[in-house]
C-alpha cells in the first residue's frame, strides 16, 4: 500500500478497516448505497451503472455480514464488500437479460459460479449492471428501454465503453469496489481504460464461466474491475479455481500470487513490438511511453519483439467470435430480430455472412498464433501495449435514441485487445494518467497462460506511474 497525496479510489482495504475498527457495519454501508442507487438514477443525466437492484436483498447480504463482523467470525476478506456483476451472469432474483429488452421474462432461480463464490465470500450483493446488449459492441451503448446508456464517470457526456459497460461506470464512481464482467474481445479491459480503473481478463478457463450467457464458447474469459491491482488480486485469488460445471478449466495450474509483492522488477523481461505499440493516439503513446520507462526504472528490461500476423489473428478473431455469438442467438435473430438495437442487427448480419470454411481456416489461424506466442514468452515474461488507442468516445443526442454503429471505432478500441481473447492468454489494464481532456489512459501487461501472478506484480508497480489519480465527476465516497 502506497500513501498517496490527493484524492484515491476506496478500496477493499478502506471498508475492512471501517467494519473491523467499528466505524461503520456493513448494514449502514447498505444503507447508504441504497440511497445512493435512488440518487445516481435520478440525476441528470442519470449514471445507469446499475440496472436491476432488490434494497431487500442488499439489506439481508449485509445484515448476515454484520452479525458475521460482531461474532468475529467473518468469511473472506470480502466478507460485507459490495460488489456488482454484470447482467450476462445468472444473479438470483434478477432477470438475465443480457442487455435485451426479450430475454430473461422471469427472475433468475439459480446463481452463476462466480456469483455464488461471491455470496460464500460473504460479499454483498448490490445488483447487476449495465451492458451493451449481447455483448456486440466496445461502446456501451445500449438505448433500449430496460438498460439506457450507461455514462462515463470522468465525463457524464463520454461512453464507459463496452461490453462490460456498467460494472466499469459502477467501480469508477465509487458505487462499489469490486465488479465481475465478461471479456471476449475486450469487454473488462475497454471500459476499465475508458473510466479509468483496473481490469483484469483471466486465462481462458481460469475463472468460471458457468452460468454466463454462452456468447462465444472459444473468446470469452471472466475477470474482475477493480479499484486497484490488490484488489483485482484478491477477487482472483477467491475466483480463480477449477468448477466441474465449467469443463474448459479443469486441467488449469494452481492459481498463485507469487512474487506479486517483490520489491521490484529485476530479472522480469518485458517484449514490446514499437510498430504495433505505436498504432494509437498521441497523447496515449506518450503516456504509455513514459510508463514502459518507469518499469524500466524498477529493474525490468525491455526486449524488441515481433508479434507476426497480428492483421490475420484480429480477422480471425472477428469471424470466430461473431459466427460463436450468431450460432448462440440463431433463434433470437429469427424471433425477436425488431426487438434487438439496430447495431446489434447490423453485427449479426454481417456474422451471417461468415461461411463454414471461414470458421475453420480462422481456427487454423488461432492455432499459429498461439505457437508464434509461446516461442515469443520463452524469451520474454509479458508483452507490453496501450491498452486502447484512444480515450473514451463522446456521447451524442442521436444515441440516446437509436444507438450508436461506428464501426471503425469498434474495430480500432479493440485493437490491442484481440490477441488475449483469440489465443487465451490473459491481460491486466491499469490507469497511468489523463489526456488534455481529463479522460484516463491505460497501459495493457498481458502474459502467457496461467501467469497472472507476473500481471499483478508489473501492474503493482505500473499504479506508482500515476502521480495523481484524478477524482471522477461522478464520485460517492461510501464510508463517508
């Protein structure tokens, strides 16, 4: 823990130390969140972070925790946390819509994996957020008439981005420290960078999916949006596990935290490809520039790596994700195709058009790219990028109403993104400062399979970049 001048994000640790000093309960945290989900909806414009929410079920998670505090008896150290998780996991009673206006018509009877490890952490559930609908888009926006268009909390009138567009907003404005979401072609990582907190995208597998709408079977991995790297750390260490109700991880390694707190970065290698780093913005090239130095500073070197067929890979990655998602709503596209925003139609249809052979020669290109990067991570520990090439897009009046289809922006935020979801590798996006316009910049660690300790550990040292972290425009400060 780093003592910091100026204004900082409450995390994890900020709560414990309330609930364990006597301060606060988690009962009078629940009260004051309530009454903060009644305002943050009403304002104007209102932050649409949260889009289903129970005050008795928020009341009866942290009624259980502060009897659990005053026995001494606690369960984790998430134990009277308050979390959200995006509306694409089963929460039970909540519909699970997944960013429609026709899907999940009854509450949900069942919990998904990762929200009933939440509930025997001891965490407190405060609902389920905001989404752009069915995962299709980078933005966040969703117009539709359950979800409206969730905004930035740097700037109210800038998209979070997507897909997990309502856990990021919730995070960033103090609603809780913790929220789950679901990443398949960027979708923790983008909107993390847009609002300016810390995203982490686990290894294919590594953290349980069951109970997640099956968007796309090969792409998509589950991870935490925090307020900072220990607390990304944590909610991993409790998440981070074989389920047998999700077969894809079950031969996964041990989760570990090794060397996550050495106090530097000797002897870590760290490959950058300049050409592929370069694509972006100049004020995030600039940042992310100096915070490849600062790294540098700590003891780690830099080694100049060629990422090959990165073209290639991103085409692949399109086709496999989109022909997944089209297969998934096929009945859907038939049934409720006028009840769907028109991006979400547009995004289909092209998937449409993907033939069976494009599907097989784009798994053919997965699997050379996961052998040019395994004999790249035996020369290095991680690879370094921006983590979008731009900041957080403006909002417009006309989106409000119809959506929003920019499509060269989709395929440009989600540039430095695609590889962790095509090959399953994972990667770690940490705020390293602001443009002209105050919107935050990320830089992106991703690592070779399973090695999410080596993330944590360069992205403990990537926040001592940040010499300030800025306060939101929308901030309420919980414990206060």
């Amino acid at each position: 823990d780093s003592a910091r001048n100026g204004f900082s994000f409450k995390g994890i640790k900020d709560y414990l130390e309330c609930y364990q000093s006597g301060k606060l309960t988690p009962s009078q945290v629940a009260k004051n969140i309530i009454a903060v989900l009644e305002d943050c909806d009403k304002s104007t414009p209102p932050l649409r972070a949260i889009v289903q929410w129970d005050r008795e079920q928020i009341m009866l998670m942290a009624e259980a925790s502060t009897t659990r505090y005053r026995n001494k008896c606690t369960l984790s150290c998430l134990d009277g946390i308050p979390v959200c998780l995006k509306e694409e996991f089963k929460v039970v009673p909540y519909h699970h819509r997944v960013g429609t206006v026709y899907l999940g018509t009854q509450p949900e009877t069942e919990d998904a994996t990762v929200a009933k490890k939440l509930r025997e952490a001891g965490a407190i559930i405060i609902g389920v957020s905001n989404m752009h609908e069915l995962g299709t888009g980078t933005t966040g926006c969703n117009p539709n008439r359950y979800h409206k268009i969730p905004r930035n909390p740097y700037n109210p009138n800038h998209f979070t981005g997507g897909s997990s567009s309502g856990s990021a907003a919730a995070v960033a404005a103090g609603l809780c420290p913790v929220a789950l979401g679901t990443d398949g072609g960027g979708s923790v990582r983008i909107p993390a960078s847009f609002c300016g907190v810390v995203g982490l995208k686990g290894t294919f597998g590594r953290i349980s999916c069951h109970g997640s709408f099956p968007l796309s079977y090969s792409t998509v991995s589950v991870g935490p949006i925090c307020t900072s790297v220990a607390d990304a750390a944590i909610v991993y260490s409790i998440l981070a596990e074989p389920d047998l109700l999700y077969p894809y991880g079950l031969k996964q390694p041990k989760a570990t935290l090794s060397d996550m707190c050495a106090p530097d970065l000797k002897g870590l290698k760290l490959g950058v490809d300049w050409t592929f780093f370069k694509a972006c913005d100049a004020e995030v090239l600039s940042a992310c520039e100096k915070a490849v130095k600062h790294l540098q500073s700590l003891g780690a070197s830099v080694v100049e790596v060629s990422l090959p067929e990165t073209e290639e890979a991103r085409v692949a990655h399109v086709i496999c994700i989109l022909s997944e998602m089209r297969d998934i709503v096929q009945p859907d596209f038939n049934k409720h195709f006028h009840e769907m925003n028109l991006e979400t139609r547009a995004s289909l249809a092209l998937a449409s058009q993907f033939t069976a052979l494009d599907y097989i020669k784009a798994n053919r290109q997965r699997t050379r790219s996961m052998r040019f990067l395994q004999e790249i991570f035996s020369t290095v520990n991680c690879i370094l990028t921006p983590a979008v090439p731009s900041t957080a897009p403006r909002i417009y009046e006309s989106d409000l109403l119809t959506g929003s289809s920019d499509m060269s922006f989709t395929v440009r935020s989600m540039r430095f993104m695609q590889l962790g979801n095509f090959i399953g590798i994972p990667g770690l996006v940490v705020p390293i400062g602001y443009s002209a316009a105050g919107l935050p910049i990320s830089l992106q660690v991703m690592a070779k399979w399973w090695d999410e300790a080596v993330l944590l550990r360069i992205g403990l040292k990537l926040e001592q970049f940040r010499d300030q972290t800025k306060k939101p425009s929308i901030y309420y400060d919980i414990l206060a």
